[in-house]
C-alpha cells in the first residue's frame, strides 16, 4: 500500500492548473453540458478523465486532497454538471482501473461499456468478481436492454454461472446453430427467490406460484419465452392429457413445453415429456416452426441418472434444478395471517 501524501494547495500549482484547463477545455469541446443525456458521450469523458487521473496520481506529486480539489474545480465551472462530485470522480478511476489491469479489455470492449448507462456500469464493477463475468453482463444488458434493477438481480441471482449449465440432448436431437442457441436459453439451476412454499408442496401449487408471478417467472426463464398456457389440454387416442406449462420462444421460433416435478429427476419423466412434445409437434406446430423443445425442472437431479435418461430420447430435451426460498413449515404457516385479516386489521388506522 502506497504511503499517504501530504496534502497541498493545488491553486498554486502550475501544472495541476494547466491540466485543469484541459479538462474544461475538453469539456467545452465535447459539448458535454449538452449532450449530457447521451450516455456514449459522457461515458467516452469519463473512460478518458479516468485515465488521466490515474496517470497524474502517479506522476504528480499532488498529496490525497487531489480528487477533492479537482471536484471543487469542476463543479464551479460547470455547476449544472453533477457527475463531478468527488465521490463519482472515485467511481470514474475505480470504473477505468476495472477494466485495465491484468488482463486489459481490448476497444471493442471498451466501446461496449460506453453502451449502457453510467449506473449500470458502476453495478456491474461493485458486483462481479471477474472481467469476464462483468463482460458478460455488459452484452446482456445491451442485448436485452435490461433496467439497472433487473441487472441486479441478474448478478445476484448468479445468471452468468448458471445459464446454459443444463444438462441436454439437444446436440443430438437439433440442429448446430438451434442447438447452441436452445442451449444458451437453459438455465441450471433456475432461481425461484418469488415463491415461499411449505415443506410439502406438490407440483400443482409450483405451477400456480409460478403463473401468480408470472412476471417474475418470465424474467428467470430469460429473453423470448412468451406464456401460453398451464394444463394445456392435448388429446391423444381416446385419452386427454394436459402440459403442464406451455411458451413460445420467438427467438428459436418454437414451442417449449415445460414439465414441473417437485421430486428428484427420475427416468420415466424423460419418457412422459418425450411423449408430450411428439404430440406438441403434430397439433400445434406450424409450418415454418422449429422442432418443439421439452424442459424439465425438478426439484434435484443426479446428472450422469439425468444424461443417461435423455441419451437415447429422440426429442430434444433439457432437465435442470430449481431452488426456491426458505420453505415454511406447514405448522407455521397455518398460523399466519391471511391476506384479508391483514386488510381488515389495518382497515381502522387507514
């Protein structure tokens, strides 16, 4: 760690004032106080500020009031400009130290982070542990457009450990360039932090906690799954039999049935949705829809059981895990009050 500097009056300092008049120059040049709103802009000042700030920290002889000093500047010549505050002048270094240690990002990257607004980035930097995981989630909020909200969660939930982890027969069943792509829209484990379930739930109350936040659902699915339906009604012989849950992915362009098991992962359940999806493909698909897809989610797996299963099924198939939060027990859960004695309870004080 580097000893601390003394600090002392920058205003006297010739060099400190020449290379504030470059700023403000700079400054003026960009236009920045009017294209303030544009994020590509701002952020190309800022990439550039930190890199001299970071080159004059270690040339200058400047002592520790240098960041506090320049923010004093800035905001007095440019007032209506809040980003110069010393704390975000801290974030600007930190931000460009990120992304310029061992290894350095190369300029298509760069040009990345100048893609998504200045509070995403500093999420993404406070966030990950890695470049490769915050790169990760640079080219998915730009892909998808996520909000900074939904960016959080995305890092919080671990989506860049847990997407395209599932396992699948889909190099086997698709062809190259779905299968990659059906691959990368599997997640494993999926991630239900939305429902509290009591210990003994069945697969009828998942399905329903899922379809009651069905926002939340679609947002751990990912980008494409469009809802369909929940016990589709399919007929087959004489008999009815009913899907659990039915989407349409519009980027691989075809149905994905989703089966819920809250048991283990066994065999037979490879056979039952195999069976589904051959009858989703002669009733519902249409010309010009690629080969349904079959996924899935149990509430645990033994992976080599789970590879074995979907080894010689001839459907395209994913089987992953789902966690949900802390489960209440049954007890205590019937202690709890409704929703409506909550209301009725307030109903005095409101």
């Amino acid at each position: 760690m580097s000893k601390s500097k003394k600090s002392i009056n920058l205003n006297l300092n010739n060099e400190y004032k020449s290379w504030l008049k470059d700023i403000k120059q700079k400054v003026l040049k960009t236009q920045l106080k009017a294209a303030i709103q544009v994020n590509s802009t701002l952020l190309a000042f800022y990439w550039e500020l930190g890199e001299d700030i970071v080159r004059r920290q270690a040339e200058a002889n400047w002592g520790d009031g240098f960041l506090k000093q320049l923010s004093k500047d800035l905001m007095a010549e440019f007032p209506e400009i809040k980003g110069f505050s010393e704390r975000n002048l801290k974030y600007i270094r930190q931000w460009f130290l990120y992304y310029t240690g061992e290894p350095a990002i190369g300029q298509q990257a760069v040009a990345q982070l100048m893609q998504i607004p200045w509070g995403h980035n500093l999420q993404i930097i406070s966030k990950c542990q890695s470049l490769p995981e915050a790169l990760y989630y640079v080219r998915n909020t730009i892909e998808y457009g996520w909000s900074r909200s939904i960016l959080t969660h995305q890092i919080e939930s671990g989506l860049w450990r847990r997407e395209g982890k599932a396992v699948s027969n889909f190099d086997a069943t698709l062809p190259a360039v779905q299968s990659d792509l059906a691959q990368q829209t599997l997640k494993d484990p999926y991630v239900f932090d939305f429902l509290t379930l009591t210990q003994n739930y069945n697969e009828r109350e998942l399905e329903q906690g899922l379809i009651e936040h069905i926002t939340q659902f679609l947002l751990e699915l990912g980008a494409g799954f469009a809802y369909m339906g929940k016990q589709v009604h399919l007929q087959v012989g004489q008999r009815d039999f009913f899907v659990d849950l039915l989407f349409y992915h519009t980027r691989l362009h075809c149905y994905v049935v989703i089966e819920l098991k809250a048991v283990e992962f066994e065999p037979e359940h490879a056979g039952k949705l195999n069976f589904y999806i051959k009858a989703v493909d002669e009733q519902l698909r249409k010309e010009g829809d690629a080969p349904t897809v079959g996924i899935l989610l149990c509430k645990s797996k033994d992976k080599v059981v789970a590879e074995y299963a979907l080894s010689d099924i001839q459907k395209p198939i994913g089987v992953s895990e789902y966690q949900l939060t802390q489960s209440l027990p049954e007890d205590l859960q019937s202690q709890l009050p409704s929703i409506e004695e909550i209301e009725k309870g307030l109903g005095g004080e409101l």
